[in-house]
C-alpha cells in the first residue's frame, strides 16, 4: 500500500531555491567578484584593485515540513520520522539549491569604472503546495485494509541545473559630495544541463480496499484519480542520461548603489592644482542602499519532451503494480492530451534591497530582503523564496565576522555565523539554529577561496597628516591648508601668506596683509565701499543707484521697481481702462453669438465674432469681466436657467482656450430674469437670447 501511495505521488511529482547564495557574505565590503550575485554595481569603487575567486560554493536545503537539526545526522530514519518533527499541512513546500562559483575575477579599469569575469555552476530544485498530510500518512504506514482519499489541488515542482558565464561592468554614475550612485549591469550566457519540471491540476485520488477482484474470490484494492498532470523531461529514455544537450539561454542582473557619505571629506584629498583623490582603500559612507534585479531570463531546452495527461481513471491495485516504469504506468493507465519537443525554464528572477549602515569604523549592520519575482505556480519556473536578513558584523581588510539572522519563507527564523580571513571565506546561514535545536527547517553552508588585491592605503612619510599623494613637501612637515609646506612670510608683513591676500606686497594686518585700495577712484576706499569696483555716490556708500526695470526712474524714486513705468506715474505703468464705448463694442459682438437650438455649443460661425471678443480683452489685460447668459421665457424657468449659465461658461471656456487669463473672466447665467425686449414677440424673444460680457467694476 505505501508503495502505491509513493508511486501515485509521482504523478504530481515527477522527480525549495532560497533566496541569497552566501547568504550574509555578499553584504561585506570585501566580498568582491562574490558581490555581483546579489547587485553587479557592488564592484564599482570596491575596496579591491582586482579579486580572483577560485572556488566558492554555496549550498542550501529547506522546507516547512520536516524539522531537525545538527543532532539527527546520527540518528536513525525512525528518530526523524517521528511525528512530532513533522508539520504536514494541505500545501507544503520544499527547496533546495546550489550555486558553485568558479574561477572568476573582478578589476578596475580605470578609478570609475570596473569590470567582473564570472563563471557559475547552478542547481535549483522548487517543490509547492505538495499535500503534507499525504506524505504524514505514508510515514506512518496506511492500513492497507481501510479506505482513504486524498485532495491534492494544485502543485508545482521544477529541478534546473545549468551553468553561467557573465561579463560585468560597473561605474560611478554620480558623486556629489555627500551623494555617491553607482550602478552595474551583468549579461549571463547560459547553458542548461538538465531540466525536469511537473505540474497538477486539480488532482484527486483516493484508495477503496475492497475496489475489485482479479482472481476469483480474492479482493483487491483499486486507485481511483482524477485531475491533470504534465511534466517536462530530457527525450533521451536512457535514465541515465538526464543530460541535456541542447539547451541555452541568455540572462541579465541590473543594480544601483547609493551611498550618503556626511563625512566625504576625511577620505578625500586635494592637491593645490584642485586635483581630488580619494582614499580608495577606505569605506567612505555612512548609509547604503542597493536595489537590484537579478536573474532576468531563461533557457531553452529543445532536447525536451513536454507531456500532459488526464489522470482520470479507476485502476484495479495488482494491475497498477504490475507495471514498473512511472513513463509505462502513464501510457498504459492515463490519457496523453498534448505533447511537445522542447521546454522553456524561467530562472528565479528576483528583486533584492539592501541597506548597510556603518555604526562606526568597524561595526556594521546589514538589511537585507530577497524577494521572488516569479511566481511559484507559473509552469518551469525556478523561483526562489522571500528572505529577510539583518546581519550584525565586525569587518576589516583581512578578516570579518558576521551573524546573520534571517527570516526564511516557509522555514522561519534562522540564526548563523560566517568569517572571512583574506582569501578564504566560509559560513552557513543556520548554523547557530541547527545547533541549538532540533526544529530548524533549513540549513546551509558556504565556503569557497579567492585571490584578493587590496586597494593600496595612502602613506604619510613626514607624519604631518597630509598624504604623499598630495604633499608638496613630502619630507617635511607642514599644515593640511599648505599641502604639507611650513607657511611662509614673502613681504615680512607679519601675515603669513597664508593669510595674506596680498602675499607679495606688505599691507596692515587688519586688511590682511594689503594696502587699502579705492578700485573704483570713486574717493571711498574699498574697506569702505559697498561697491567697491563700481563708482558710486558717497550718500550710496560708494554703489551707483539701479533702475532695475529700466525705466529711466531710479529705483530710489520709483513707485515700482520691479515693473517698467512712466516718469508721471513715478515708475508705474499706466493703466488703460475700459471705456463705455469698448463696453458697447464688447456687447455688441457678445449679442451675435449663436448657439445651436436649446443647447450650449457655440455655433461655427460665431467663432469670428469671438476671435474679435479676444482681440478686445487682450487689450486690457488689468480689467475682468462678467460673461452673462440670457435666454426668453419660452420653456421652464429652470431649463432657462441651467442653460444661460451653461452658455455663458461655454464662451468663457471658449474665451480662455484662445489665451484670455482665467482670474480675468467670471461666468453667471440670469435665465429670463433679465430681458432687454418683450418676450410676447419673436423678435423681441430673439433679444433676449443673447451673451453680455461687462466689466467687473
């Protein structure tokens, strides 16, 4: 019977990805060519002038159904298969990756701008939403006598292998001080090895002890299912080949770095030329944010076979077990629905942030956060799981010490410890949970050796604090302000050059070493002069008066400063008013606009009259005016109403699409309330349809 089971098991799964490799490593500042996994723009202004890695693998393992621990590697299948270090729930989950790096290297091309080499070997395998009661049940045997049936739904699996080869570039994109950006782009050419994926659909299947009899008198069980099943798989029937050998693809990670650096200015240097260097070998911010996207592609398997079966069907128990091979049992009990010959396998695209705070020189505090793009029941899609990380660490040139603590999707907290010590490097995101219960589940591990070339530290032969790089006098001492150099006394006016504006000719100390000049020959010395190039009157201290707005008036004597005038308006520009006459103008186009029967629109042959209306306002751009709507008395006095306000905002929209200033027009509507004729006749109800517009006095 639990053979049965397990092999039922295999039509929803034909054969979990956690979210960082490295995971709390690739957040330290001397992690080089490694960083690139998780942000390509990590290499750029990086604390190496090359890194070679030799060999770096990463390996992980989890799930939120069994639970263990360090101690359950000597204990026997009994012990774990206890139940209380089971979690069964309808939609269990498992993962599990690993991701060898290669020889790979990283180098700066020139100071703002680098370069990364790397070569990776990966393996993901994704398992969602299995059934864990199931699994509960076969671990603790059916009772092949007794009917079950179980409601698997939905589940996902995928299994990937492939490697990578990928061309980095980094560079500085800004560096403003206190603001530093940099960002980075890897373009990957992959190779798959192999690929094996299943999906099912709304599966079903339940055990009846007593289903059916194949010899007389002898009753056996029978399976019956339901649902969907497909699964991908190299084409070669050679079990042992799972090779695939036509299989491709191309990727891209994407990255930015901002760095907010307060105290830019102890690591950088300046020469008296205004050349700047920086101290490379120095971490030089305060804050630090990474956002990134990685793994931005697939590959193609054509050398696949991609089958999809209906499962529904009743199968006598002898019979089912009479077939060995899983492929057989498919052909022989299951329908086949639809076959391919290739298979496309996304890769675990996710969206990394990271932020680093520098507490002070050598202790740091890391976040960071992994989430899945891909979504875990999307066919062959490799997917990793959401982890959030906060990882305390000491870190130095040639060692650091860190302790990552991590929230894992579907297996909870994590604890770990991880050092690097120069070249070699090595931790585990778990290790610490692992050791200090038999609960834990996940575990990892990470190790891996590299060749790093630190940047170089700046020297100081004289001991005087200022660089070589930068030293005039590089043997002797002096101040930073000098560039290394004693300050000296040129004109023996007893103000050092350093404070003498006038280094060559002696002047009193109180003018810092120049004598008082009149620049301007306007007779107030400059100490004196407000404007002390320009000549000026003494009752202006020295400054000659503006006209700011070039109107002739002085701004002493102008009424406005800012806006052109008249002499007669005492600067101010003269305001033309509108006369009755304009305002009969107005009116009098105002009166032959015509709408089209009982609505708003404007008529077409009105929009000359209104292009005179225009013209008219523009002339008087410090006047508004009043846009009035009337109607006659034909139709309800609220129809009348509504429309003169909707005509008389029609030709303000109008009036304001043309250029007029919308503070400078105001739209009421008046109904009949307001005739100017007789509304008994036709002619007199066709005055009194009619526009005003008057001016707002």
């Amino acid at each position: 019977m639990k053979k049965i089971t397990l092999v039922l098991l295999c039509l929803i799964c034909h054969f979990g990805l956690r979210g960082q490799s490295y995971l709390g490593y690739l957040g330290d500042n001397y992690s080089g060519i490694n960083s690139v996994i998780l942000n390509p723009a990590n290499i750029a202004d990086s604390r190496f002038k090359a890194d070679i890695n030799l060999i770096g693998v990463s390996a992980l393992l989890g799930n939120d159904y069994y639970k263990g621990g360090l101690s359950d590697i000597n204990s026997n299948a009994d012990d774990f298969d206890d139940e209380s270090r089971r979690s069964p729930k309808d939609s269990n989950n498992f993962f599990g990756n690993v991701d060898v790096l290669g020889p790979s290297f990283m180098f700066n091309i020139v100071p703002k701008h680098s370069i990364g080499i790397t070569t990776r070997l990966r393996t993901s395998i994704n398992i969602n939403d299995i059934n864990g009661n199931l699994y509960d049940n076969i671990a603790d045997d059916f009772d092949e006598n007794e009917d079950y049936s179980v409601n698997e739904g939905n589940v996902y699996s995928t299994s990937t292998t492939w490697g990578e080869i990928g061309l980095t570039y980094a560079a500085v994109l800004m560096d403003r001080k206190e603001h530093f950006l940099k960002g980075g782009v890897s373009l990957k050419y992959l190779k798959g090895f192999t690929n094996a994926y299943s999906n099912g659909r709304n599966i079903t299947f339940s055990y009846d002890a007593d289903g059916g009899e194949v010899t007389p008198g002898v009753s056996t069980g029978s399976i019956t299912s339901t649902g969907e099943v497909s699964y991908g798989a190299p084409i070669n029937d050679d079990v042992d080949n799972v090779f695939s050998i036509d299989a491709k693809g191309f990727a891209t990670d994407l990255g930015f770095v901002y760095e907010w650096r307060p105290d830019f200015e102890k690591h950088q240097l300046k020469n008296k030329n205004g050349e700047t260097y920086w101290d490379r070998s120095a971490n030089k911010y305060k804050l630090k944010f990474g956002l990134s996207v990685t793994d931005i592609g697939s590959i193609n398997f054509n050398d696949n076979t991609t089958r999809t079966y209906n499962i529904d069907n009743t199968i006598n128990e002898d019979r089912f077990e009479s077939v060995d091979d899983f492929d057989d049992k498919l052909e022989e009990f299951y329908t086949l629905t639809s076959e391919a010959f290739t298979s496309k396998t996304i890769l675990p695209t996710a969206l990394h942030f990271n932020t680093d705070w520098n507490i002070n020189q050598f202790f740091y505090l890391n976040l960071n956060t992994d989430f899945a793009i891909t979504s875990k029941d999307k066919e062959n899609a490799n997917r990793i799981t959401n982890v959030y990380s906060l990882t305390p660490r000491f870190e130095r040139k040639w060692f650091t010490f860190q302790v990552p603590l991590s929230i894992v999707q579907y297996s909870g907290f994590q604890a770990g410890l991880g050092f690097r010590a120069g070249p070699l490097y090595i931790g585990s995101g778990s290790v610490l949970t692992l050791l200090t219960t038999d609960n834990s589940q996940a575990a990892d591990l990470y190790a891996g050796l590299k060749v790093p070339v630190y940047q170089s530290k700046l020297k100081d032969k004289d001991g005087d604090g200022v660089m070589d790089k930068v030293d005039d006098c590089p043997n002797e001492a002096g101040p930073e302000e000098n560039f290394g150099c004693p300050w000296p006394d040129t004109d023996q006016d007893t103000v050092l050059d350093k404070d003498d504006n006038c280094p060559g000719v002696s002047g009193p100390v109180e003018n810092k070493g120049c004598p008082w000049p009149d620049t301007d020959g306007d007779t107030i010395l400059d100490k004196d002069d407000s404007c002390p190039e320009v000549s000026g009157p003494v009752e202006n201290k020295g400054c000659p008066w503006p006209d700011t707005d070039g109107d002739s008036v002085l701004d002493k004597d102008d009424a406005c400063p800012d806006v052109a005038g008249t002499v007669a308006n005492k600067g101010c520009p003269e305001v033309k008013e509108v006369t009755e006459e304009v305002q009969k103008t107005l009116n009098a186009y105002a009166k032959t606009i015509l709408f089209n029967s009982g609505k708003a629109s404007i008529k077409e042959e009105s929009y000359n009259v209104l292009g005179d209306i225009v013209t008219i306002l523009n002339e008087y751009p410090d006047a508004k005016f009043d846009v009035e709507g009337h109607t006659d008395s034909a139709g309800s006095n609220t129809s009348n109403q509504k429309l003169s306000e909707e005509r008389a905002n029609e030709v303000k929209v109008y009036l304001i699409n043309k250029g007029i200033d919308p503070a400078k027009l105001f739209a009421k509507g008046y109904g009949e309330d307001r005739p100017i004729a007789s509304n008994a006749t036709r002619a007199g109800r066709a005055q009194n349809r009619r526009v005003e517009i008057n001016l707002v006095k």
